[in-house]
C-alpha cells in the first residue's frame, strides 16, 4: 500500500513539471511589442546673433564707417567705445580689425534632421473617462500698456585732443624765405634787468623799436631769433630758413622808442640782440574734427629743428606744402616710404610693392609754402625725405 502511494504522488508531480515547461516555452516564442528606439539628443543653437567685425581700409574713419555701416555719422562714438584699443578717434589704420555693435551675422540655415524609423507598436485602448465638468474661466485683468519707448539721444561727435598744447605751437619753429627772415620783428632787445645775460620768465628787459609800428600796454609780443637754412632733401636747393620763436613777452610801458616788457613764456633762453615782433599766431582749429578728403595734394618731410636723423611720436617736422596748397592747421597728412620693387621668380618681372606706411603729421602752423606739423601717429621712425599725402582736412 505505501508503495502504491508513492508511485501515485511521483506521476502526479512528474505531471505538474511537463505543464510548467509547456507554459514557459509559449511565452518566450511569443513576440512583445518593440520598445521605440531612444531618442538622439540634438544641441539647441542660443537665439540672436553677435557683433560683426569691419577691416579698416585706407582712407576710412569712424564717421564715414558708423554712416555706411549704422547708417548714422553721429553713432561714431558707439563704434570707438566697443573698440577700447583706439586711443584717438582720428587714429585708425588700414588692417585694423574693429568690432561694429548691432552687426548680426547671416542666419545659418539648419540641416534638415531625417527621424529614425521606429516600429509601431500596439496601441491600447483609451479607458472611458467620465465626462468632467469644465472650470470657469476667471476674468483676467486688463494689461496695463507699456510705456512709450525714450526717443534714443543722439550724442554729437567729441572734437579730438590738440595734437599739442598752445604754448607749443606758439613756440614751434616755421620755414620763411632768406629776406622775410632777414625783415622779421619790429625791434630788438637792448637791455635786461640786472644786466643778466640770460633771460628766462617773469625776466623784465628794455626793447628799442626800429619800425613804425609801436604796440600798446598789455599788447603780446614774441622774441624771435633767425635759425639754420632747411634744404629740399631731393631736389638739393634751400626750402627755407627756420624762424624760432624764444618766448611771449607783455608790454609793460611804453615811451616814444622805447618798450618795457616782461617775458610771460619762454620757449627758449633770451639774450640782448634778439629780435621782437607782434605776436601774430593762426589759432588752431580745436572744435573741427578734420574730415576724409578726396585731394591730391603730396609732399615730402623737408627736416626737423633739432636735425634728427630719426623721428617719432610729438616730434616737429616741416613739410614743402603750404597755403599754395591749401593747407591749413588742422589738416592730417599721412606718412609712407616707398618700397622697392620685387622680381617675381616665374615671370622675371618687376613687380611694384605697396609704400610702407609710417604714421601720420598735424600740421599746425603754416606758411605760404611750407607748413610746421607734429608726428601724431608714429608706428616707425620717420626721417628727412619720407613722402607725406593729404589724409583729412578741416573743411572751411
């Protein structure tokens, strides 16, 4: 009998195994429903654009660039102060690469993306949602309208810095013809206080008159003294004799022939025998910003006071054009040295190179033909003989 049961329970478990082995072989040939492949994460490009950037060319300046480029002169002062590396407004050169604000760069038309294939998969049935009773809208205020937009101020240009200070350019030397220099003054300087030999500021000195023209009390005079011949540094033939300018002197008292002075500036120790004459001085144009021109007007650095042979930044130079010309103070003349020509090797060909530009010169007292100006942009030595070009000039 227990033999019996014990083969009764062996069968019915042997049963029960084959029943679980059927069921689980179904369900792992049974396919499922393919799960959609991930998604490719794409970049998000930021809305809006950046600032465009502008390559000065020869004869650009901020106001010509701010009317091409913004479409108003008067926004030039936006352009210089996104630029900080430009220290005068009227100093900007060929090759220089400027950051130009509300310049957006071209849209970029994004690459059409082709999506994935994704197998379908079974789609359930939606349960039956129970109708629900919409909320009532609440009633939204009303918005209160922007206000209007502040009419944009327009800033005028900011007139340039001097070139140099007016005790400078009272005390800078012009090119005069031999005679004019010779008949230059009205009188000369006879006697000092306490005799001195050297006469400096705040001095008092005794000045006899040898022309018809005698000034007043408080009239400005200037002690002047003749300097050394310039020569043309090409052509060889005297350009001019200097003219040097020692001091400004104010009348203190005046007695028939005779004028008593005292020295207010001084350039330059004075000594008796210097000449004097009325103090006669073209004012440098300090509200005019000097503007693109268009001409031809060329020249040549003639020398230098001091005769350096090398010259840079606020060193005075005399150029051979003048009011002939139509120069005038103000006016800025860009300075180039010539280069020599190149062989192209596959040709054998002379093959003419670009002039080296130097910097720039101010011109700040003029002659009839010839004109005193300081180098105001230097970027390497300057020297007698380098040529000068018209660049901007003070419109009348």
């Amino acid at each position: 009998m227990k033999r019996r049961g014990e083969s009764y329970l062996g069968k019915l478990g042997l049963i029960v195994l084959c029943v679980i082995l059927l069921v689980a072989t179904s369900r792992a040939q049974t396919p499922g429903p393919e799960m959609p492949p991930a998604p490719t994460p794409t970049t998000a490009t930021s809305p809006g654009g950046s600032e465009g950037d502008y390559v000065v060319k020869k004869g650009d300046t901020l106001w010509g660039i701010s009317k091409s480029l913004l479409n108003d002169p008067f926004l030039w002062p936006q352009i210089w102060e996104r630029n900080p590396f430009i220290t005068d407004p009227n100093r900007i050169f060929p090759g220089d690469t400027l950051a130009i604000p509300g310049r957006e760069p071209a849209p970029q038309t994004p690459e059409p993306q082709v999506p994935a294939p994704q197998a379908e998969a079974p789609k359930p049935e939606p349960p039956k949602e129970e109708p629900k009773e919409e909320p009532k809208e609440e009633a939204k205020a009303p918005t209160p309208p922007s206000p209007p937009a502040a009419p944009e101020m327009i800033v005028p240009p900011v007139p340039p810095v001097p070139p140099a200070s007016q005790a400078a350019i009272v005390c800078s030397p012009v090119l005069l013809e031999e005679g004019a220099v010779e008949a230059a003054g009205i009188g000369s300087i006879v006697k000092s206080e306490d005799n001195r030999l050297l006469l400096s500021i705040e001095n008092s000195l005794s000045i006899g008159l040898d022309k018809d023209q005698i000034p007043k009390v408080g009239d400005r005079l200037a002690a002047i003294r003749a300097g050394a011949r310039a020569f043309h540094p090409w052509q060889k033939n005297v350009l001019g004799r200097a003219l040097i300018t020692l001091g400004v002197l104010e009348v203190t008292d005046v007695r028939e022939r005779t004028v008593r002075a005292r020295i207010i500036y001084s350039c330059e120790a004075m000594s008796v025998g210097d000449r004097v004459s009325l103090l006669v001085l073209t004012p440098f144009p300090d509200d005019a910003v000097a503007q693109p021109t268009t001409r031809e007007v060329e020249g040549v650095i003639v020398n230098n006071p001091n005769r350096l042979q090398l010259l840079a930044l606020q060193h005075i130079v005399y150029l051979d054009v003048g009011k002939d010309k139509g120069i005038g103070p103000g006016d800025v003349f860009a300075i180039y040295r010539p280069s020599p020509s190149a062989v192209n090797p596959a040709t054998g060909q002379l093959v003419p190179i670009m002039p080296e530009r130097l910097g720039e010169a101010t011109v700040i007292r003029v002659t009839n033909t010839s004109c005193t100006a300081v180098i105001t942009a230097s970027g390497k030595d300057v020297r007698a003989g380098d040529r000068v070009v018209l660049s901007r000039q003070v419109q009348p």
